[in-house]
C-alpha cells in the first residue's frame, strides 16, 4: 500500500468534518438572520392591522361626528319653525322631531365617548406596535453585519476546504475513494475513525489482533468489521509529519 494512503484519509476526514462544522456554522447564522427578519415581519403585521383598526374606528368616529353635528341642526331648525306653528297638532310634531333629535344625539354622544376612549387606547398600542418594529429593526441591522461576515467568512472556508478536500481525493486511489465515499455517506459523514485499544473508537467493537497490527502497521486499509468505517491507527502512535 501506498504509504501515505491512511494519512491522506485522514486528513480527508478532518477536513470533512471542518466543512460540516462551517457549514452548521453558516446555517446557523442563515437561521438566525432569518429568525431576526421573520420576527420584524411579524411585528410589522401587527403595527398595520392596529393601524388599521384606529384608521377605521377614527372614519366611525368622524361620521358620528357629523351625525350629531346634523341632528343638533336639525334641533335648531325646528326649534327656529315654533313661531310659524299655528295648530296643536302641528306643535306636538315639532316637540316629537326636537325630542328625536335629542336622544339621537344623547346617544350618538355616548357611543362617541366610547369611540374616544378606544381610540386613545389603539392610538397607544399602535404607537407600542411601532416601537417593537423599530427595535426589531435596529436588532436585525445590528445583527446582520455580523451574520453577512459569518456567512461568508465560513463560505469562503468552505471553498477552501472543498480545494484541500479535492487534492487530497486526487491523491488516494480510486477504489480507497470510492470506499471512503459510501461508508461517509452511510454513516453520517464519519469514514475515518481511530482504532484504540483493538477497538473502534466509533462503534467500540472489537477489531482481531491480526486486522489491529495491520492498521497500526499501516499495512493496508482496515474497515471496522461492525461499522465498516476506515480505521487509522491511534493518533499519538502514528508517525509524526
Ligand atoms: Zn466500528
């Protein structure tokens, strides 16, 4: 076997594991940026439907306004028409219309009471609503320079380790590559383990006397007989370089 083979997968291995860990790495700042702009949009949602809602009850409040503004005009019109009242009957119809008038604008005037009192407190809630937006918004803008040069801080590494990870796999023969791939791939991106002790450090099996002197020797490349993972021997025994 080629000599350089077991610490060409190794190396292989430990930058796989560093393209796992800045991918994550990455990820989580993707999630976290996402995490930051899903909560402004969120909080932005509520400041409109608020907005809204004072938007419309402020239209209610208007024409209420208005109503009582009519029906008082109305009071005075007909109020302004007794001199002209001539018959009983025509002076019990304008009583009648003054005494309409007035409950419609005793009642319009407690239901505008309650408008005021809701509208000062939306007014509140809009103007709370728009202090989270502003601090989410302050969050995200704080957050995302550090996120932005995460993100491409571990993309760059990552293109880097891919490069190391291409050299190393041009190096290994082709049979050793395509078994490093399968078991990377079937076990959870984990080929290369340390024997230690005549056993796996991955699944702990036992490895047969013979298969462990062959990996300490570097004699050929050895899988683990239970998990079929490449195995290297213990790092502080291996030849140093
Ligand atoms: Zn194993």
């Amino acid at each position: 076997m080629e000599p350089d083979v077991l610490e060409n997968l190794e190396r292989l291995q430990e930058v796989a594991d560093e393209i796992d860990r800045l991918e994550s790495r990455r990820q989580a700042a993707r999630e976290e940026r996402d995490r930051l702009q899903e909560a402004l949009e969120g909080a932005q949602g509520e400041l409109s439907r608020r907005e809204e809602r004072a938007h419309a009850l402020d239209i209610e409040r208007r024409k209420r306004e208005l109503v009582i503004k009519e029906e008082k005009d109305r009071m005075a019109r007909v109020k302004g028409r007794m001199g002209e009242v001539k018959t009983s009957r025509e002076y019990q119809a304008v009583i009648a219309e003054i005494g309409s008038a007035k409950q419609n604008v005793t009642e319009n005037e407690a239901v505008l009471a309650q408008e005021l009192q809701d509208l000062e407190a939306l007014t509140a809630q809009v103007a709370e609503a728009r202090a989270q937006v502003e601090a989410l918004q302050r969050d995200l803008a704080e957050a995302s320079g550090v996120l932005d040069a995460v993100v491409a801080e571990t993309e760059q590494g990552i293109a880097d380790m891919k490069d190391r990870e291409n050299r190393y796999l041009a190096q290994l023969p082709r049979e050793v590559v395509d078994r490093y791939r399968l078991i990377r791939t079937r076990r959870g991106g984990l080929a290369v383990v340390e024997a230690r002790a005549e056993a796996c450090t991955a699944c702990n099996m036992r490895i047969p006397p013979q298969a462990y002197i062959e990996v300490v020797r570097r004699t050929r490349v050895v899988q683990c007989p239970n998990c079929h993972r490449i195995l290297v021997p213990p790092r502080e025994e291996a030849p140093a370089g």
